[in-house]
C-alpha cells in the first residue's frame, strides 16, 4: 500500500509525466524521504499494519494521494 501512495505521489508532482523511467525513480526516491520526515504521513503508515481489507482494498484502488489517506484515516475513526 505505501508504494501505491508513492507512486501517486509522484504522479501528482509538476512535471513528472515528460520525464524519463530514471528520473521518475529518482524523483521517487526523493518523494519517499519526504513524506517520511511528515508526521501526518508516518502516522498513516504506520497504520497501514492495522487495517482490514476493505480499508487495504480502498487505498489500493485509490487514484489521488489525497484519497488513499482519507481511506486510512476513516479506518481509525471508527
């Protein structure tokens, strides 16, 4: 589930749909070590480990960074 958050993540970024498969990775690589210094992201992925299918299925199948944390998020609401 987090690297379909990463890829999102670097979907969205500004210019990334002229770059090559190297930069891509590269621009990566960098997302993730930002989003990991991020309080609100470390806490989402941390419960990763804690939800159930449903949850894991709509983060999955989720097409925006924004909507594969708001399916982790409601997950802990209840």
């Amino acid at each position: 589930m987090a690297d379909h958050y990463l890829d999102l993540a670097v979907k969205e970024s500004v210019g990334t749909s002229a770059m090559s498969p190297t930069q891509l990775a590269a621009v990566r690589q960098i997302e993730e070590a930002i989003k990991h210094a991020e309080p609100g992201y470390r806490k989402v992925l941390e419960q990763c480990q804690d939800v159930g299918r449903a949850e894991a299925s709509c983060a999955l199948n989720a097409s925006t960074a924004a909507a594969w944390e708001t399916c982790l998020r409601a997950a802990h609401r209840q």
